[in-house]
C-alpha cells in the first residue's frame, strides 16, 4: 500500500467526518484522540491517544504521517513550527493557522489586507474598555479572549466597565514554570448585524481554491442551531463579494484546506468578518448530502494536493440542523419515527453521550422549497432531541 497517510490532530466528529470521507478515496487516516471515546476514536482504525499539548507526543505522532491536519485549532502554535522545523508537512500550516488562533493575531492581519471588520483593538483593563466604547460610540461593547473561546465561551457583550472584570481574568494554560499567564482581551464594536453567513472555502498547495455557496448560520444561545444554504434573499453581489473574501483570505493567509470565514450581514448591505475557522466547519456540513463534494473530502484533496472537488449545491436548498443533547437519552429510538416521516432524511450521528447542549450529531435535508426542507430539518433535530414526540 503506497497511499498516503494523513495524521489528524484531535478525535471529535470533524475527524469523524473526515474519516468517512476518506474511505472511498481509500486513504489511510490516523488520529490524535484525547481518549479511546472521542467521537473519531471509535471508528478510525489507528489511534494514538495523547495529549496534543506536548511536543514530544506531538512528534511521535507525525512520524507515522504524511500529512498533518486537524480538527480544533488548540495546538499550540510553537509546537506547530518545532513540527515544521522538523520539516513534517503540516497542513494548514503555523502561518495560517495562528489567525484561527488567535484573535488579535487575525484582527491585524485581515484590517492589513483590508478585509472588512468590526472595529476593534486590545484593551488594556476596564477603565480602557470604557475608553474603547467612547470611540465606538458608546457601550454596549464585545469582549473577547484572544485564545481559547468556542461556541460563545470566552465572549462577553458588556454594557458597562463594571461589566468588564470577568474577561480579563482568563488566563492561559499552565507554563513549564508553573506560572499561568492572562490571555489579552480584544474589544470590538457590537455590530448590528441582521443575520450570520459563512463563506466557506478549500484551497490547495497547488494554489487551486473552491468556494462553496455562502450560507445562513442560525445561532441560538451562542450556538450553532440552523445552516441554510445557500443563504436565503443573498444578493448576487454581496454572495460574490463575500465568496471573493474568503478567497482572498484563503490566498494572503496562505491557508491549505478547508476555510471557514464568519460573516456579519449589516442593515445597510455590508459583510464584515466575525471570525475564522482552518478545518472542515459546523457551518458546511450542509455539503455532504448537499454539495458535489463535501467540505470533509475537499479538506483531504486539499491537504494531500489533489485536484479538488465540484463545490456545487445538489439541489436548490439544502439545510443542516444540529441534534443537540437534550432530556431524552435514546435518540435511537426516535429514528424509526424520523425515518418513516422522511425517506429523504439524512442522518448523523457521531457517537457521544447525550448531555444538554452538547452537539451529538445533525441532519441534512434538501429539496426545492426552502419552507418545506427548513421543517423537515427541524423535525427531524427535536424529534431526535426529545423536545417534541409527534
Ligand atoms: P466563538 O469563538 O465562541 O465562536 P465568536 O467570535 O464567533 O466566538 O462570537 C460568538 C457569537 O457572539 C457570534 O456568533 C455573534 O453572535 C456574537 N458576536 C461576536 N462578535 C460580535 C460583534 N462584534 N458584534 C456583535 N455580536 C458579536
């Protein structure tokens, strides 16, 4: 077997999908897992269960792979150029994925290459919050962690320098001297945005991109709940505009792989950049039932330099919707309901305990009227979830 050997850093339902991806393209795929149960952990043959904090597991790792990638952006960035150094093909490489990174790191770069965005800068302490909504305009304002934030955890929308404390107490992970040092908070106007898009985009060494059809990301509590593709009433314009950003992103960031880009949609007509994504993206899976080629595939062309795959949507609406966990633990016995309903249904499901909140999987539909395959999709989540029962 000559076929290359992708090593994936992280063992959560991306590196599942990712997996699944691979099979038909009989691609051999090793992981990086915190523990035999993660969701990929289960299902992809060769595993390595370690802690991608350390440098050395780090290495042990890559020496079996021909490629890295990854399926959160939590490797520190010093281990990724040691790893480089090294001289393992890390794909995305440090240089692009310090911007999915870090904050303030992406805020510089994207205003230095002239992407729009919320405006925004590093603030020192409260009192330099409040001086930050004087220049904005007033409170209230964002504040965010520069590192380590997901799904909503680590921004805050506060309204007063007296809300602004909590913020600046993060800190980051313990250093060899056992010291913790604070995380920089980034302040940024609180934009008025009248909904949520991501431009999601895969470009390969060869410098061959794709971009997908931009899509409406619905969040509820911080959370991704709804992905409608392609984003309903888009302008021609705007849909182009915003598939152009990401692409230069993508090429000025030199990003391999798949790139999520989060947009703002204002009132008056304009996408700014909410924050970036370096691996396949809640916000297209959409694109395996839904697309030509999955965003999980393209990730794998890209970052083994294959040509890449058909963007393409199948059908004039596809939408995703995420399963939550919910009260109800035995989401298998709701498929016979969901199955008989909808034929068209898919389903999937990645393997993790149902706790409240906690993404377990999600479903595609897609068809030619939005209002019906927007139904079916959020059916099929609350039946699955337990919040309804007909
Ligand atoms: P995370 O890293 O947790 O995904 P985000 O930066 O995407 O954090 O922020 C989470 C959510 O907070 C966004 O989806 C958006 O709803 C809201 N948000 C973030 N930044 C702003 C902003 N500048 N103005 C208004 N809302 C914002």
């Amino acid at each position: 077997m000559n076929f290359p050997v992708v090593g994936m850093v992280g063992g959560g339902q991306l590196a599942r999908m990712t997996h699944e991806a691979g099979i038909p393209l009989g691609i051999r795929f090793k992981i990086l897992s915190d523990t035999p149960q993660d969701s990929a952990a289960q299902v992809v043959a060769d595993v390595t269960v370690g802690d991608y904090r350390d440098l050395a597991t780090l290495r042990a790792f890559a020496a079996g792979c021909d490629v890295i990638t990854f399926d959160h952006e939590h490797v520190p960035t010093e281990h990724l150029r040691a790893l480089e150094a090294d001289g393992v093909v890390v794909r995305p490489g440090a240089e692009a994925l310090v911007h999915a990174q870090d904050k303030g790191v992406m805020r510089a770069r994207l205003a230095a290459i002239g992407v729009p965005c919320p405006r925004n800068r590093i603030v020192a302490d409260p009192q330099d919050v409040t001086r930050f909504a004087e220049e904005v305009g007033g409170f209230p304002v964002v504040l965010k962690t520069v590192r380590g934030g997901y799904d909503g955890k680590g921004v805050w929308i506060v309204g007063s320098a007296a809300e602004a404390a909590e913020p600046f107490r993060a800190v980051g992970p313990l250093t060899p001297d056992g010291r913790r040092e604070p995380i920089p908070v980034l302040a940024e106007e609180k934009v008025d945005f009248v909904r949520e898009l991501a431009a999601n985009v895969v470009r390969s060494p060869h410098g061959q991109a794709v971009a997908y059809p931009v899509v409406e990301s619905v969040q509820v509590n911080g959370v991704c709940d709804t992905v409608i593709a392609p984003a309903p009433g888009l302008s021609d314009e705007l849909s182009a505009g915003a598939q152009g950003l990401a692409l230069t992103i993508a090429r000025e960031l030199g990003v391999i792989g798949h790139l999520a880009v989060e947009l703002f949609e204002t009132a008056d007509g304009r996408v700014l950049v909410n924050e970036l994504a370096m691996r396949p993206h809640n916000s297209g899976h959409w694109t395996m039932d839904g697309a030509g080629t999955s965003q999980f595939a393209n990730h794998l062309r890209a970052v083994l330099d294959l040509p890449l795959g058909d963007p393409r949507p199948r059908a004039p609406w596809t939408v995703m919707a995420n399963v939550l966990g919910g009260d109800f633990p035995d989401m298998y016995a709701a498929y016979l309901h969901c199955m008989a309903r909808d034929p068209g249904l898919k389903i999937h499901m990645y393997g993790k305990d149902v706790k409240p909140g906690r993404k377990v999987g999600h479903v595609n539909t897609y068809g030619d009227d939005l209002a019906e395959v927007r139904e079916r999709a959020r059916h099929a989540a609350d039946y699955l979830r337990g919040t309804i029962d007909e």
